[in-house]
C-alpha cells in the first residue's frame, strides 16, 4: 500500500457496495463503503510524509513575489504536476517523491512509502535537494516556514475546487485564504493497522498525543494578515477557524472510529460538487448524506456515485486524515530539515502495541488541548511536560542511533521551552 499516494488515487482504489452504475443503495452501503477504503486493514509496514514549502520568485518580501505558475511548471519539466501543467507526465523525483502545488503557490513533496523511517528521510532529503535546484535554475526560492508572515494571502491556481473553497471559507474572516495560500505544514502518515482493534489502538495515540506534539513543533507566531493576538502556531490557529463540522470530528464519542469517521463523514457540508460547468459550488449547508438520501435532486439534478464520494472524502481536513492510511495533518512545516525528527517520533511511538499504549497513557491529560496548544505552545506547563515525555520514550524506542540522537535534541530543546530550529536533524536551507 502507498502510504502516501493522493487520498483520492487511495480512495479509487477501492470497491463499493454499490449498484453496478456507482450509486449506492442506502446510507449504509455508503458508510461501509468508506470504512473499507479509508481504513486498509494489513500489518503496518510502510511510513511516508509530506513536505511542503512557501515559494517565492526571488527574495520573500512583501510585494507579490508568488512564482509564476508558467515558470514553475517550466522549472518542475516532466515533474510538474497536472494542476498546472495538464500535459506533463507527472513523474516522480528520482527518491520517488511526486511534486504538487498548493494554491498560493507553496510546493508540496509526497514521499513514496518506504518500510524505514531511515529510508524515507534519506530519499526525502535527496528529492528536497533536486527540487530546489530545479527550483532555483528559475530563480524560485524555497522557503522552510509554516506561516508567511509577509504577503497577503493571493490563491494562483484557478481549479473549480479551489474557487469552491474559497467562497466557502469567505464567510468565517480571513482564515479561509490564509490557510490555503499562506501556511505550510509536516505531515506524517502511517498504515491503520492489521485488524479493527490494533486500527482504534493507533488512531487512539494519533489523536492522543496530538496537542503535545503540535505545541512541540510549534513554530509560526506570524501571519500576514491574521487578526492581533499571540499564537505559538498562527498556521494551526487557521485550521482550527474553518468550518468546525469539517476539520473537529467528535473522535472522543467514538468507540469505534472506523464506523465513527463513517458516520461523520456524510454528516460533513459539501464543499463542492464536480460538474463539467467552471462553477462547483455546493449547495449552502447540505451534506453528503442530503444528496444521497434525495433532497438534492433539484439542485444538483443527480445522485452520487463511488466517485463523488471519493472527492467528498478529500474534502475533509481533520487533525489526522483517514484516506487509506493514517495521515497526521497537525504539525507545523519544520525549520531547515527539522521534519526528520517527527518523523522519527510516529515511527517509534507507534513501534509496538506496548510503546502505543504507554504514550497514550503519558498523553492522556492534555489529549484535549488542541487550542492552548496552539496558542501557546511549549511555554503551558502541562503541554511541555508530556512533549517531553513523548519525546523520551520515543528517544528509548528509536529504530537507529542517529534517530535517538536527534530525538535527544528535541528532548532538550522542548524541556527548555524553545521553538523549532531545525538544528537538530543536522540543519538544512
């Protein structure tokens, strides 16, 4: 399984209890539909991760200095991903990493899955170093930051999904833009797991350990643009302003959370609906679930098919993602090459089932604080405390010497309460 293919590549992979021209026949056709493809059931094997970087023509500075998307795809040649080339072949770099774009212009590297956290650091680091050179061979610049603190919020690509997003969030403020054109994230992701219970086992200590781990690698307090007030993580402090039915699923209600994300995801608002016309706006307010069961058929003037479903499902954005594996959304971009180390942390934290549930049990105090964490950060006592647990027995289960030794840097840098620098991993433009 790739543990990092697109969710919607992941998502079409799988089979439906659907009529044989895609429709389904009830809601719970729909839901065992979605527990079969967003939780592949095998030995968790293979991790991945995805990188991503604010760009910029030149130096960041202030005026609009977003790259071209016509230089960018000339730059990225056959890597060049179909959003902004629609004829490229799309191949990956040569560590086995494919290149996407983000709508303000932020690239996106999606490893390969590899069966070492190791491996997938080192390939990750030489197709990091390819794409920057093909970067720069156009005078585009990379740039290791979770928040652009400098320009306004502009969104490059014009795909329908894009203009769908956008009128959606237009109502809740600035936070919508902002999110999508200005902010970057490190994100890790993981096999769900062999069997229903070891798949609850480690989407319990995904969430679990999430606010800790977010105030440990917390490291953007400015957002052009952002409304005034102090926050360790202004980028988390975006996501968590969205469209709360969309990005805060109830997990701690749910007893079994493949059935649970089944049941939430139909309940999620559409936010858009492909069509062969440039306008997918949803319905204002409807649901999956709506337009299964029929009250859409006015408005949008079909029923779904498996297909549908497959894109509503790369609509949602919770902390950790369903989409055949375990996808973790929550943490920051990293400073430098700083994104090894938590890597390093999901790999050993999620070593064995004894390691998974003594990190749940260290994190079980803080579980909640997704927002002090990201107002705060390291500098909440109790938030420190358990990063600082977290990172010591993922120290004591590292799987080599060298991800311990990064590991012990983060214990340090987290018991003394400071910020993200990259230095631990070894640094890295």
């Amino acid at each position: 399984m790739a543990v990092t293919a697109s969710p919607t590549d992941v998502l079409q992979s799988g089979l439906a209890e659907s009529e044989p021209g895609g429709e389904f026949t009830s809601r719970a056709a729909a839901e065992a539909y979605v527990g079969k493809v967003c939780f592949k059931q095998g030995p968790p094997l293979l991790i991945g991760a995805e990188l991503e970087w604010l760009t910029a023509q030149g130096e960041l500075s202030a005026t609009n200095s977003r790259p071209d998307l016509r230089v960018l795809s000339d730059a990225l040649g056959p890597h060049a991903p179909r959003s902004i080339s629609p004829d490229s072949p799309a191949v990956p770099l040569p560590g086995g990493s494919r290149v996407t774009i983000e709508p303000g212009g932020q690239i996106e590297l999606s490893s390969a899955p590899f069966g070492t956290a190791a491996e997938l650091c080192e390939r990750l680091r030489t197709d990091a170093i390819r794409l920057r050179e093909l970067l720069e061979s156009r005078d585009i610049r990379t740039f290791s930051a979770a928040a652009d603190a400098t320009r306004r919020p502009l969104r490059l690509l014009q795909l329908p999904r894009y203009r769908a997003m956008e009128q959606s969030f237009a109502g809740i403020g600035p936070f919508g833009a902002l999110m999508m054109c200005n902010t970057a994230a490190t994100q890790v992701s993981v096999d769900a797991g062999a069997n229903p219970a070891e798949i609850a086992a480690r989407w319990q200590l995904l969430y679990a350990v999430g606010p800790a781990l977010l105030a440990a690698f917390a490291c953007s307090p400015e957002l052009h643009a952002a409304p005034p007030g102090d926050w360790a993580s202004q980028r988390m402090r975006a996501w968590q302003r969205l469209d709360h039915l969309r990005t805060r699923p109830p997990v701690h209600d749910w007893a079994d959370p493949i059935a649970g994300y089944a049941r939430w995801v139909l309940d999620v608002p559409l936010l858009c609906v492909r069509s062969e016309a440039a306008d997918w706006t949803a319905p204002p307010g409807a649901t999956f679930a709506d337009w299964l069961c029929g009250a859409l058929d006015e408005e949008i003037g079909r029923r779904p098919d498996r297909a549908d479903l497959d894109y509503h499902l790369t609509t949602v954005f919770p902390p950790v993602r369903a989409a055949g594996h375990l996808e973790v959304r929550y943490l920051d971009a990293q400073p430098g090459d700083g994104w090894s180390v938590p890597v390093h942390v999901f790999d050993a934290l999620l070593s064995d089932s004894g390691t998974i549930t003594e990190a749940t049990a260290l994190a079980a105090s803080t579980a909640n604080l997704w927002s002090e964490a990201a107002r705060r950060g390291l500098a909440d006592a109790e938030l420190r405390a358990t990063a600082v647990a977290l990172l010591d027995l993922a120290t004591a289960r590292a799987a080599t010497p060298e991800a311990a030794e990064e590991l012990a840097a983060a214990v340090d840098r987290c018991r003394n309460g400071r910020t993200p620098t990259g230095e631990e991993s070894g640094g890295g433009a």
